[in-house]
C-alpha cells in the first residue's frame, strides 16, 4: 500500500498556470480552474487546442472528446480557441522541468508561443526557451489574449 505522502504527492500541483485574461481563464475547462489557476500535476505537461466545440451566440460550447481506444490523449491540457483566427494549435507547448529547470517547447505550432517575452517557434518551425517562476507565457502571436502567468510550487 502506497504511504499518506506519496498519495498526497500525486494530487498537489508541482506548479500552475494563472490565466491573465478573461478569455485565457474561458479557453480552460472549468472544472480545472481553481481561483484562476490549473495545477501541474506532472511533466512534461502538454498543452494544445481542444478542437471539439461549437459557437452558439457567440459563446464557444465544448463537446466532449470520444476516447480512442486505448490510446493516450495527446494534451494535458486543452484549450477552447473561440476566436475567428486560431491562435493555439492542436499540439501547441509543453512545459518541461529538466535538472537545469523548466522550460518551454513549442511543439510545431503555427503561431507560435512567447515565454517570458521571447518568441519561439511559429510556421511550425518548434524551438525551446526557458522557463521561470513569474513569466508569461502568451499562446499565439503579440495580440493573443491566451496568456498564462507560470507559478512553480517546488
């Protein structure tokens, strides 16, 4: 049988993201939301859009996402994208924690991510940067209202 601590180690957060905008905190499932925030659970932590929805009145409804077998999900987190242009891809970033910290991957996305006021990736291109407690992570181009300030809790 698993100890008290090791149970409680799988449930509490190793870090968070905090949705810096109104349609940051929309974009995320509800349900993960806690004042604002997801926790991380585990790395590396994957994020992409959630392509399964639809917009009735302007206001994006999520459908849920059939199960494929016994195949894994390709995200840890998926994001609602209601805007008329897409700024997050199906496979968007993951936040990586290495012996030399954490640090961000852009996984091919069309747009590209910003961490901590660097740009990397686009045109499907990847890349990696840093990752500090404090930086913005902005999914998308300059204008993207998909911002997320990184929190660690180690």
């Amino acid at each position: 049988m698993e100890s008290k601590q090791a149970i409680v180690g799988k449930f509490t957060p190793k870090a968070a993201l905090k949705a810096l905008t109104r349609e940051a905190a929309a974009a995320v499932p509800q349900a993960l939301l806690v004042d604002g925030m997801v926790g991380i659970r585990a790395f590396p932590y994957q994020v992409g859009r959630e392509s399964r929805g639809r917009i009735v009145d302007g206001v994006f409804h999520r459908i849920e996402r059939p199960r494929r077998g016994d195949l894994p999900p390709t995200n840890d987190l998926y994001l609602a994208d209601a805007g008329e242009l897409l700024q997050i891809s199906r496979e968007h970033f993951r936040i990586e924690h290495t012996a030399a910290g954490f640090q961000v991957v852009d996984r091919g996305s069309v747009c590209g991510t910003s961490v901590g006021g660097v740009y990397i990736g686009g045109n499907e291109a990847g890349g990696k940067a840093p990752l500090r407690d404090g930086d913005e992570i902005r999914v998308g181009i300059d204008e993207s209202p998909y911002r997320y300030t990184f929190i660690s809790l180690e």
